[in-house]
C-alpha cells in the first residue's frame, strides 16, 4: 500500500480538442485532431503565436509558442484556427467537475491540467490504474475529449507519467519504477528545470535526469545556488512532500471532508466523525465572525459515488450543536444505511456577520446560549489545545464506538 496515490490528469491538446469537439457539434464533417491543424493568433493577417497543436502538426515539427507564419511554412497545409476562450472556460469548468467527483481535494495547475489526491480513498496500485482508467474513459464519453493521466505518490512523479506517450494513455511512475522510467529522461522533462538551467547542465556533463541524481550537491550548489541545487537533487530523485491543494477556496463557505480508515457501514460510526467536522467548521466560521445559514452533507461510497444533500435554514447561527443536528438529520435521510462510506464532508454555507442577519426570534434565546457557550470552548482551546475540552455528546458517542481517535481529515 502507497503512502500516497496522486493523479495528474492534463487534456491532450487542449484548445484545438476542445475547438474540434464544438466544430463536431455544430455540424462539421472534419475532425480538426486527425488532420494538420493548430490553434493561433490572428489566422487571416498570419500572425499571432500556435496556442495549440494537432498530433499530426507536432510531426511536421510545429511547435507551441512559435508564430503562426513559421508554422504555415514548416506545413503549408496547416490548418489555422483562431481560439475560443469563453469555449474553453466552459470545457475546463466541466472537465474539472469530473474530476471532483472522484477525489476530495483537486488543484487546478492550468486551465487543462490539475493534481488530485485520493490518499485513503484508494488503497492499492491496482485500484489507482483502475479508478484513473475510469476518470479518463468518462471524460471521453461525456465531454468528448481526451486526458492523459499519470498516477505515482507525488505531483511531480504523477505530472511526469502523465507526459508519457499521447494520447489517450494512463501511466503510472511509482518510486520502484524511477530507475527505469525516470532517471533516462532527458534533464529537460524535469519540471521547473528551464532552457538556460539545461544549457548549464550539459556544461557539466549532465543530460538525464540519472545523471543529475548522481551529482554531488556541492556541485550543483556551487552553479546553482542552495536553493536551486537542492530542488534539482531532490527532484532528480523522485522526493516531492508538496501538498495538493485547492488555489482557490469558496470564501461564502466552510467546509471540512475527512477519508476513513476502512469502509463505514453503521451510523455509529458516521455521528462522530460528523460532529468533529461540524466543530471544525464551526469553529473557523466564529473565527470570522460568521453564521450559516445552509448546511451541505455528502458521502463518497466505495464504488466512488459521490452524494450530496443541503438544507436552508430559517435561521442563521454559528452554534456547533444546533448545525450537528442539522447535519445528523440531512445525513440519516441522505444515506441508505447499506452502501460502504469511505469519505464524510460537511459544508455551512450561505453565511453572514451578525449584523447582516435577518433576526428570527423563535428559538433566538437557546441559539445565542449555545453560540456564547461555543465561544467559550473556543478560548479555553485556543489557550489549552483542542483536546482540552470535549463536548459530552462526542464523547459518549465515542465511549459507545470505544473509539476516542482523532479523525484522520485531510484538509
């Protein structure tokens, strides 16, 4: 079992793929990916810079980044197309909702690539190529277009597989496998190693990615800096401890989803886990001086479905318990009680300050003891720790499950 199981998925091609499958749908006969094509600048005046490629084009030896006149020479027959970037917003927002449904947290690298991390929701090498042989045949079903993915324990083992051949290919690059996958990689395929830290390279000798491993440190300290130099080491190596993480957070919510160490079967076991995600929110909500007024539960079962049920509240409030009941509720109607869990998410959203809300006075009166009384566990964890005090309702829970672990939350 890996320590680790992260996906880079990258679409091959983006913007011509994304250009050709809209062409298909409004009525084009010709395929733009099985011909000499390429996405440019300004098409009629020949100018502008290759955005984007067809496979075929990359075998005349056209090239991103390079004007639009230079590739029309290398292939007369090229076929220019200018882009569509309202097209390709709405082809990455759909390309990364697929992907969220199959891991917990997904940064977006670029608008066609991006990292997914499904530690403890996938176990075993075998279920990774499955589950990732999966992602990449959906996305091809339903948008219509095709991904590369690569698997391994890190970004930068997973976003190097993932650069194998294309299209339309799964690879894998675990540790064991460095040596004969990796280390005979031009030093160039090393991420972040640009054209003038190659060039230096080669002065030294080194051309593969092997090579670099091998060199002393005081080498590449010396032409590149202790910053530098250790990044190329450690990278040559296959060491990455980087997270993956979303850039950017919904600031209209507070969320927390935990993976669990084997698959629930029994609300026994969902009420506290549930709650403690409910306190984690919470409690990051009161920080910003915030109170909900949605809360949002969802589950991932062990085929991988992702499902999701909310409620608007007729009041707004920050009071861990008020939004634990109403989490538990949405929660025991949300679930068959059958289907194995292997992934718990609570969300409080539609939030405001205290200033902003609306009052409801039925039921003012017991929110605002439970809210002062949350504010007070607050400050005796910030100042103790946040096992220093324990709500009554988690630990006889617990005492009942004879479980008094920590959840293992990955966010």
């Amino acid at each position: 079992m890996k320590d680790r199981i992260i996906f880079h998925v990258d679409v091959n091609s983006a913007f011509l793929s994304w250009s050709a499958v809209q062409a298909l749908k409004d009525g084009a006969e010709l395929d733009l990916r099985t011909v000499p094509s390429a996405v440019g600048g300004d098409v009629k005046a020949r100018r502008g810079v290759i955005t984007a490629r067809s496979i075929s084009a990359k075998a005349f030896g056209v090239q991103t980044g390079e004007p639009v006149v230079t590739a029309l020479r290398k292939c007369p027959d090229l076929i220019v197309i200018p882009g569509d970037f309202q097209l390709y917003h709405r082809m990455s927002e759909a390309f990364m909702e697929i992907c969220r449904d199959y891991a917990p947290v997904v940064e977006q690298f670029s608008v066609d690539e991006c990292f997914m991390d499904l530690t403890g929701i996938v176990r075993k090498e075998e279920e990774a190529v499955r589950i990732g042989t999966e992602l990449k045949d959906r996305i091809f079903r339903e948008l219509e277009f095709t991904v590369n993915v690569g698997v391994s324990e890190n970004k930068l083992l997973a976003k190097t597989a993932s650069d194998f051949k294309k299209p339309d290919r799964l690879h894998t690059l675990w540790k064991e496998e460095i040596p004969v996958k990796f280390w005979p990689l031009p030093v160039g395929d090393l991420l972040f190693v640009g054209r003038s830290s190659v060039e230096r390279l080669r002065t030294l000798g080194i051309r593969t990615v092997g090579e670099l491993a091998k060199t002393p440190e005081s080498v590449l300290y010396a032409h590149f800096g202790e910053k530098g130099g250790r990044y190329m080491l450690r990278a040559a190596n296959g060491i990455d401890d980087s997270p993956v993480e979303p850039l950017f957070r919904d600031a209209e919510s507070y969320g927390h989803s935990t993976t669990l160490p084997y698959d629930y079967t029994e609300m026994d076991e969902v009420r506290p886990v549930l709650l403690r995600l409910v306190e984690k929110a919470s409690f990051r909500m009161r920080k910003d001086g915030k109170k909900a007024g949605q809360v949002t539960v969802s589950y991932k079962s062990a085929a991988f479905k992702t499902v999701s049920r909310q409620k608007k509240l007729d009041y707004h409030t920050s009071a861990t318990e008020l939004l634990y009941e109403e989490a538990l509720t949405l929660f025991e109607t949300l679930w068959d009680h059958e289907t194995p869990i292997r992934l718990i998410g609570v969300s409080l959203g539609q939030v405001t300050s205290g200033s902003e809300e609306q009052m409801n006075l039925f039921g003012e009166e017991e929110r605002e003891k439970q809210e002062k009384l949350d504010t007070m566990m607050d400050a005796i964890r910030d100042r103790f720790g946040r096992e220093s005090i324990t709500r009554g309702s988690a630990l006889q829970k617990k005492k009942q499950n004879g479980d008094l672990k920590p959840d293992n939350d990955k966010r």
